[in-house]
C-alpha cells in the first residue's frame, strides 16, 4: 500500500471523528514510521528536536488508539492501518466500527480537489462582520484601494498593516475594501484587540469562529487537537481575512514601539509565524502603529506589507462641500493645516460653523492655529511616547523650518538614543518619512502648547 494512501485515510479517520486534519508534522511522523525511521531521522527532517517529535507521535498514536481501539506504536501503526483499511474493503467486521468506517475508506477514494498539505472542507462561506463599524462614510481612496487589492488578491500577501493616526480613515477603508473582496474568502472576521485581554483568547476566539464544530463529545479528544494544531492549520483549511483592529492596544504606552503589552508578550512570534510560513489566509492590522517585526517581515520580502495612510489632499473638498462652508479659494489651505485628516476636518468644520458662521477666510485670519476637540486625540498620540521620543518631539516642534537629523544639539539626546526616538516616531506616524524631520502643523501646535 502506498503511504500516501494511508495518509489519505487516516487524515479522513481522524477528520470525520473530530473535525481535524492531521498537521504537518503528524504527517511526516506517520511517514517516518510508515517507513521504519527513527524519531531522530524524523527530526532532522522536520527541522526540529527529536523529544518535540517523540512527544508528538506519543499523541497521536494515544489518539488513533482510541479511534481504532487498539494499542498503536510506532513500530505497529503501519500493520494496523494497512490491516484496517484491507478489512473494512472487504466488509469485514471488527469491532463495532464496521458500519462507519466502511463508508469512510469507500468515501476516501473518491478523487479529492486538495493537496495533502492543504485540506479543504466542505462548508459553507462564513463572515462575521458584526463589529465592523457600519455607516462610516467613505471619500475617495481608489488608489489605496487598487493597491490593498493588488497586495491581497494577487500577491496574496499574508501580512497587511494599515498604518495612520486616528481619524485618517483606516477603518472606513478597511470596511470598503471588505465589501469589495468579500467573495474571495471562506472566513472573513473582523475583531477589535480591546475586546480580548491576552493574545491567547484572541487566537482562541479566531480558532472557535474558523473551525468546523467537531462532532465528538469526548473532551480529552478536544483538548488534545486544540493543543495539536497550530493557529496556521487553521488557515490552510480554509482561506481566511481577518481584520483586526485597534492593533496599538497590543504595545505598551510609555515606550518605544514594539514592546507588547502584558497577556501579549508571544504576539512578535505569532506575527513572525504567520508571514513566513505558507498559507493562503491573510491578517490585515488596523494600527496607529507599524509593529516592529512586520517592518522587518517587510524588509525581508516575507509577503508583507504596509501602507500608511495619508490625509485626503484635494479629495477632502467634498467633505467640506458636505459641511456648507464659506470661501472655497481657502479650502486647500485648511486641509494643507489639519493634514487632510476626515476626523480633524469635520470637527473643525463644525468650529468654524459654530463660531465664523461657515467664513474660512475670517478662521484662518486668525494665527493661533485652532484645535478645539481634536486635542483629546492628539493627548492619546502624545501619551503613548517613551520619554526619549517626546524630548525629540518638544526640539522638533520649537523649530521654524524641517531639520536634518545632523542639526541635533549634542546635549539633546545620544546619538543612539536620537536615531531610536526618531525610527519610532516614523513607525507612529508622527514623522515624516524623508531625509528632514517634520511635524504635521496640528502635532507641533499641540505639543507647543504643553510647554506654554
């Protein structure tokens, strides 16, 4: 009997049981043992320890023992396969089994549209939308979303950050490009970070919506695949999107970017998993931050990628349209100010509404540039800066003209210190990315302010 027919049947044992496929190493042990190799040589095949490998088969031969109800080893598991599938083609009976596992190896034979490293079920598509927010209103992102497009469908990419500061319009492009790709998924589940304290529920609350519902009742089986298979089994049995939002809630505040917060701490390995290794499902990252090791993902060609949103430029006219302002010659100089950012825009739209009647002309008459309720967003920003960063921050925002890096005073910050705080003012957003340092006029005239 050739082996990959009894990978075949034992994946379809194993599957119609439980609801599982047999992972990657599972496969190569069964292999191995299929072919009188020890645990050592199966290691070194499968590029790791041979107690991982030991432990491994040790668990799958306790779980084909109680499927087949008998006592099976490493140095038996062929035996009993290859007698067990003779046996039930024959219409043998042997135990209480018969009747299941006939039409099981009948229904294995059946030609299959998978390849043994990449089962597909049977199901229906299912998306979760339900804490997508809903309603938001879209202006012109053709571009960003031909590229989102290109990076998913195409290339499919396996990582996807969406970086820019809050109200710049992530979400709302995030949600028109769902609707837009949406048939291209089996799983499409949009979650926020603070809905889940540690990494761990997170990836558990993933598993329970991706996973079929396993048919058995028997815990020690559930436990034992939910330990077994790994977050990437999951997305190789199905094509997934998952959206998750809010990703800078996983970073600690009061530090440079990249140190994750407590319950969190596996979160660099779990990305560095999921962009080197294959598979067909992509993570898409809401953040106001680009995550170190996706920024190295990224560099290294590891099918990720990151865009940073910028602001609506000459496409936010029709957000002012909408708000009935005065003095149309004005408005590019009032995006120019407030960064073409859609949040900022409309509350300082309906500032200028409350206060100048809709003129724009009389609010930019007047120098101090205005921020009203944009300030609680802009403390967010500013409170989640390590201290090396905000004494960059202040020098930066008290120059008149953008500064190269050359220019710092020796007594401002090391040169390490120095090179740290601006690579992690990038990755916020914060800085330009160009040879001169530059902040946006609405953060210089807020952190300004917090020294007045």
């Amino acid at each position: 009997m050739e082996i990959q027919d009894a990978l075949q049947w034992t994946d379809e044992l194993i599957f119609d049981r439980t609801g599982k496929h047999l992972d990657s190493l599972q496969r190569v042990i069964l292999e191995g043992a299929w072919d009188g190799k020890g645990y050592q040589d199966i290691a070194e095949e499968y590029h790791c320890s041979s107690d991982h490998v030991r432990k491994s088969a040790s668990e799958l031969w306790k779980l084909l023992s109680e499927l087949l109800g008998e006592n099976v080893k490493k140095k038996n598991v062929r035996s009993l396969v290859e007698n067990r599938i003779f046996s039930y083609n024959e219409g043998v009976h042997i135990g209480n089994n018969i009747s299941f596992c006939n039409d099981l190896y009948k229904n294995s034979k059946k030609p299959k549209n998978r390849s043994p490293s990449t089962p597909k079920t049977q199901s229906e598509p299912r998306h979760d939308l339900s804490q997508a927010p809903d309603n938001l209103r879209f202006y012109n992102r053709t571009d960003e979303l031909a590229t989102l497009k290109q990076w998913i469908l195409t290339e499919q990419s396996r990582i996807i950050t969406l970086t820019g500061l809050s109200g710049i319009g992530k979400t709302a492009l995030a949600r028109q490009l769902v609707e837009e790709i949406k048939d291209n998924f089996d799983r499409i589940l949009w979650r926020s970070h603070r809905k889940f304290p540690t990494l761990n529920a997170l990836q558990s609350h993933i598993i329970e919506f991706i996973a079929p519902t396993s048919p058995i009742q028997n815990q020690s089986f559930i436990n034992y695949l939910n330990s077994r298979n790994s977050f990437l089994d999951y997305l190789r049995n199905h094509r997934c999107l998952i959206i998750l939002d809010d990703f800078q809630d996983t970073l600690t505040p009061g530090e440079l970017v990249g140190n994750y917060c407590p319950g969190y701490q596996n979160y660099g390995r779990f990305l560095e998993e999921m962009g080197r290794f294959s598979h067909g499902s992509c993570l898409l990252l809401l953040s106001w931050e680009q995550p170190l090791e996706v920024a190295t993902l990224e560099a290294e060609d590891c099918s990720c990628k990151t865009l940073q949103l910028a602001g609506l430029g000459k496409s936010a006219s029709q957000l002012l349209t909408t708000k009935k302002l005065q003095d149309q010659p004005q408005w590019s100089r009032l995006i120019e100010l407030y960064n073409g950012n859609p949040l900022w825009l409309n509350i300082i739209a309906t500032a200028i509404l409350e206060l100048f009647d809709g003129s724009v002309e009389t609010f930019l008459s007047y120098p101090p540039l205005y921020l009203g309720n944009i300030e609680p967003s802009l403390k967010q920003h500013y409170q989640r800066l390590s201290a090396s960063e905000k004494v960059l921050i202040r020098w930066l925002a008290n120059q008149e003209q953008p500064v190269e890096i050359s220019q710092k005073p020796p007594e401002l910050l090391s040169d390490s210190d120095f090179f740290k705080a601006i690579q992690s003012l990038k990755k916020r957003n914060l800085l330009h990315k160009s040879a001169a340092l530059t902040l946006d006029p609405v953060m210089q005239h807020y952190v300004r302010s917090l020294s007045d």
